[in-house]
C-alpha cells in the first residue's frame, strides 16, 4: 500500500504542470494493487482505487464535482436459460445469447446515480446496472431482451460478481477521492479496467482509467493456460481421461 501511494504521489506531481496546459479538470488516479494473482485457497480481495481532482491551473478542484468509479473485467460470450416447473419438475424453456458481457462489473459513486446524470449520460457511459450494454445475439422481443437481462444481472448480483455502492465514493476537500471494491474468490483471470469519472451538473467532464491484471498460479493456473492455449489438445485429454476413468470405476466394481 505504502509503494502505491509514493507511486500516486510522483504521478500527482508529474500532472500537475500538464494539467495547466488543458483548461478541462484533470484526474490522476491509482489503485492499492496493479496485480492479483488467483493462488489456491483465494477467498477473495478489497481492492482500493483513489486519487485526485485537479483544476487546469494545477491546484485544488473547484465546484460541486461527483465521482465515479467504473471497474469491469474481461467481457465473454454467455447463453442464459430459464428453468419451468413441468408436473413437480424444473426443466430449461426459453434462452437467450449474449455477445459481451462483463464477466465482473462494479460501480461506486459519491451520490446515487440518478442523483449525478440524466438516464441518456448514463446509458452513454454504463453508469449502474439498469444500464449495462448486454449485446444479445439475433433478433428478441423488447420485453423478453429487458427479462432476461434482468435475470442476468440479478444472478450475477448473487454470485457477488456485480454490484453498486451508492454513495461508496468519500470525497475529501473537493481534491482527492477513494472507493473500496470487494473482489470475490470466483473472478476469472484476465484485464480488468478502473474508469473514473468526474461529473458536474449532470456532465462528465473529464476521466481516467487505470488497469488491474488478474491471473492464476499454480496446478489451476497451469491448466487454464492449457485450456486456452491448446484448446483441441485439452478437449481430446479431458474425454480421455474421463473414458479412463470410468473404465477404471468399472474395473473395480467387478472386483468387489
């Protein structure tokens, strides 16, 4: 932590002669940890991402600005299917495809949404979940899309890997800024990248973004770089090994 706020600071001081030649504020943000690494027994992260506000001329920000904190990870591919009760039983029914979806997404502001900007700025810049951008695949009726991306968002809401933390931004003296963002044990490796934005009268009016690795180690790591690197090789082990498998179970049956 203390490495990180040295490295801010020498930032912080290195903008501010650059911010002097803009006439827009400038943000100068970090984070407590550029790297997590996903090891056995990983029970999750808080990861703090601050920094500051600086008015054009270099010192300290003017006017009532808000802040917010946009973190996302790697986008992918999802299908997501309804469950139907059929005599007593839950069985799939409809489904959908989706062509990006954050895989991980969390929002912190220092006032509640609707608070900070009109519904078109928020869907510009996806601030909150009512306006995620889900990109279903093919054509789907309007009612059904609004549905079943409800549905999307509110699993990931329960699996912790979406969330929103209205009023979870502290600002202090109208200069420096800090958000909290718990990071739960099941996120995917990948890039995963800080957004944040200053906003006055509904108007965003500068922003920054930052970036935080996530990865694997060990036996786990190494067979996720497989899996990604050698995807057929992977595929063609992993039948093998469950043929082997079952074939042994059965070898043992007999024998008992």
């Amino acid at each position: 932590m203390t490495r990180a706020i040295l490295a801010f600071l020498l930032a912080l001081l290195a903008a501010v002669p650059c911010a002097a030649q803009g006439r827009d504020p400038v943000l100068v943000p970090d984070i407590s940890e550029h790297e997590i690494v996903l090891r056995q027994g990983f029970t999750g992260a808080d990861l703090l991402l601050f920094g500051a506000l600086l008015e054009a001329s270099g010192g300290r920000a003017t006017g009532e600005y808000d802040i917010v904190v946009v973190l996302k990870g790697p986008a992918e591919p999802i299908r997501i299917r309804e469950k139907e009760r059929w005599f007593g039983i839950w069985v799939n029914a409809d489904s959908t495809g989706y062509r990006s979806v954050p895989s991980f997404y969390a929002i912190a502001s220092s006032r509640p949404i609707v608070d900070i900007v009109d519904e078109r700025t928020a869907a510009i810049y996806e601030l909150g979940l009512p306006w995620l951008q889900l990109s279903p695949t093919g054509s789907i009726d309007p009612e059904e899309q609004a549905r079943f991306s409800a549905g999307l968002v509110d699993l990931r809401q329960r699996q912790g890997l979406y969330a929103q933390f209205e009023g979870g931004v502290e600002v202090t003296e109208g200069v420096l800024y800090r958000a909290r963002f718990p990071i739960p044990s099941n996120v995917i490796p990948g890039r995963y990248v800080a957004e944040t934005f200053a906003i006055i009268d509904g108007r965003v009016v500068t922003s920054a973004t930052s970036e935080i690795k996530v990865s694997k180690e060990g036996v786990s790591g190494r067979i996720a770089s497989e899996a990604q690197d050698a995807s057929f090789f992977y595929g063609l082990f992993a039948i093998g090994l469950s043929l082997f498998m079952g074939w042994a179970a059965s070898r043992i049956s007999t024998l008992f």
